[in-house]
C-alpha cells in the first residue's frame, strides 16, 4: 500500500526541486509496489512513473523513480524497538552528507542518483536503476562467483573512499548503530529467538542434537558475541561498512549475461567497522555453497587487492597496516558475524513462506513471531546449509560461549 501524500502535486514539487524550475507541470503518475512481502522487511519501495511537461511545451517527458518510505501500520511494540536504530534517518544522512563525497573520491557511481529527500515524511526517492539497465539478482539462486567478485571490487572502492573521508572530516564514526551495538539489544528477541528455532530444528535432525545444545547454549551470552564483532578495533582499519550487503540491496547491470557493474542499495544498517563484516555478510547470505564453502579465503583476497590498490591511488597518510596476513586474522577474529549471518540471517532472506513474513513477526516473542521463526527453517533451501554450516562453525570453536576469553 502506497502513502496517500505520494501523488501528483507531490511529485511536482520534488521534480520542480529537483530540476530547479517552476516550470514542470506533472501530467501523470503511475504507482507500483516494487518487492513483494517477504522479499524486503525493513521499508516499502514503490516504483513510480512520471509524465511531465516543462512550460507551455507539447513535448512530455517521462522519469521513473523508487520511492522508499516507512512502514505504515506497524504496532507500537515493533516501532519502539526499531527506534533505537533510527534507520530511515541514518540512510538519508547517508545519501545526502556522504555518498556524494564518497563517489567522488572513488570515481565512481556507488549508488543510485537521489531525486528528492524528505525527512518529514521519511521517505527517499531515488533513480529507478531498472531504466538504466540494472537487475536485481534471485535472492533464491544467490550470487555465484562472478556476482560475487563484482560486488567486492565495488564494496571495497566505497569504503577505501570512507576511510579518507574519515581522515578528512571524523565524521563517519559517528554511525555506530549496526545490529549490533552499545545502545540497544531491541532485536534480541529476533536474533536469540531465531537462534532457538534454528536449535530446535536441529534437534529434531539426526546426528545434530549436540549442536542444538551448543545453540541452546550460547543464547545466553549472543548478543554480547555479536557485539564484539562490531566493536571497531584500534589496531585495524576500519571503514563505513553497508551493514545489510546481501542480493536484494544491489543491483547489477548486464552484458551477453554477465555483471559488468553493480550499485548499493539501502544503507539503513550501515556502521563504522572491520570491513570484514560485510564480506561475512556477503558470502554467508548470499554466495552460492561453492563460493561459501571453497572460496572464503579467495574472496577477501578479492576485497583485499582492490581496497589496497584504492588506498594507495588515494595517498591515504595515515596509519594502516598493508599485510594480507593481518587481514586474514581480523576476518577471523570477527568470524563470529559468520554464525550470524548463515544461521539467523541467511533463512529469513530467503524465506519462500509469506505467512506473518514481517519485521512484526521477526521482533515478536509473542506465538505470532515464535512460529514464523520456526517456519523459516522448514524451508528445505536452506536445510542442507544450515547443517553444514552449524557443524563447521563448531569445528571452529565458534558455538562456544567463552570464545573470546
């Protein structure tokens, strides 16, 4: 369902704004929803076409826009523990102070061009990539290798750009609220109570009832694990991270099949930290299980060559350290984002099941939410890869609750 303040006189003004001229006179306004439910949780998107004239000419003019506004209709319980995050705020912040100095100094498009941003109701209208070509990957095919490299060069080009916009201003670490952080534990109930599903799964799996103790076992002390991924350490660089990089918020433009570019999408999760964070995001998400199981190691190389490249294009002068053995063991010592992101987040993005799909649902502890966290592991997609998952991160000593002692 699309806002009611979406419509023709609106659109005027922002293109009026937009284009600086008093002189656009809207003609029509088409409105679609743009993603399905269970295909985004945290906004409604609306792609919108716009006939235009300019004056007294005959000539119409068409643009196409992505409208990205709250989500109406949301208890109060849910808004009060989405508050703390405060993520529509932090993405406007984002596009308008700071994505504009970051792509200058990539020299690069990163995103998608801002149309208009209204703060009063919340709401980012930005390009429609899809008239430029860009796609959206299957969520439920995930990204294989190449999609994968692509999404890494680019990733790594924003963020070696943060780190001298950082050194410039000090102003990126003011953006210290990921999903994990010092100010709240709100999505708690979220991420344990997907934790607890997902144990329940598995003990009802032959030959993984130990593992589900050992899930059972580490609810107690998960958000504090998770937080300790997101502390930025001293001693390594950090960047801005994207926060939320998995196959629904980029786009990739095409050539005979194969990605030639791609653009970030929603930055409502983005943070100061270890980029490796989004990498573990990334492949534990999002890459198809050969990527995930046999190219870990290859893939920060990807990341690691490109940022390295960008730092030294960009004369960084200040104190990093250029080792890719020291990248290696920062990406370890934040593996933990990996348990995260492959048995919590990994089936609620692709979950087919439309029932109660909805960040109510996720941030309910109520029977509502309960059952939708058990039905996502129900989904035979990702059954297989939640089993391999869980064993080898027990291998690795990351189930074990005194890990960082």
């Amino acid at each position: 369902m699309t806002a009611a303040w979406l419509n023709n006189s609106y659109l005027q003004q922002v293109l009026r704004v937009h284009y600086q001229s008093d002189e656009v006179q809207v003609k029509s306004v088409n409105l679609e929803t743009a993603l399905g439910r269970g295909e985004n949780y945290g906004a409604i998107l609306t792609r919108i076409r716009v006939v235009y004239k300019w004056g007294d000419s005959q000539v119409d003019y068409v643009d196409f826009i992505m409208a990205k506004t709250e989500l109406e209709n949301e208890d109060f319980d849910t808004r009060e523990r989405k508050a703390p995050y405060d993520i529509f705020n932090r993405e406007l912040d984002i596009y308008e102070n700071v994505m504009p100095r970051l792509q200058e100094l990539a020299n690069e498009q990163i995103c998608p061009k801002i149309y208009h941003i209204d703060r009063q109701h919340r709401a980012l209208l930005m390009e429609d990539l899809s008239m430029q070509g860009y796609k959206m990957a299957s969520r439920l095919n995930r990204l294989d290798e190449q999609h994968v490299r692509i999404v890494l060069n680019k990733l790594a080009k924003m963020q070696a750009a943060s780190v001298i916009m950082q050194a410039e201003t000090q102003s990126l670490n003011r953006f210290d609220r990921g999903f994990f952080n010092q100010y709240t534990e709100s999505f708690q109930t979220y991420f344990v109570g997907c934790l607890r599903a997902c144990a329940e799964y598995l003990q009802s799996q032959p030959g993984y009832k130990e593992s589900a103790v050992l899930l059972e076992q580490l609810a107690p002390h998960y958000m504090s694990l998770g937080l300790r991924c997101f502390r930025p350490e001293e001693d390594q660089i950090n960047v801005l991270t994207h926060g939320d990089l998995w196959t629904n918020n980029m786009m990739f433009k095409y050539e005979n099949n194969v990605p030639i570019d791609v653009l970030l999408i929603d930055f409502q999760y983005a943070f100061w930290g270890s980029p490796t964070l989004d990498i573990h995001h990334l492949i534990n998400t999002s890459a198809i299980e050969c990527v995930r199981s046999g190219k870990q190691m290859e893939m920060r190389c990807v990341y690691y060559k490109t940022f390295r490249e960008q730092i030294k294009r960009l004369q960084f002068k200040g104190k990093w350290s250029s080792s890719l053995k020291k990248f290696h063991l920062a990406s370890e010592q934040k593996r933990f984002y990996a348990v995260h992101c492959g048995l919590i987040l990994q089936p609620v993005l692709l979950n087919t099941d439309e029932t109660d799909a909805d960040f109510a649902a996720l941030l309910s502890d109520k029977p509502r939410g309960i059952n939708m966290k058990r039905r996502l592991y129900l989904n035979e997609a990702i059954q297989d890869s939640v089993k391999t998952l869980v064993k080898q991160f027990e291998l690795e000593g990351l189930l074990e609750p005194e890990q960082y002692v």
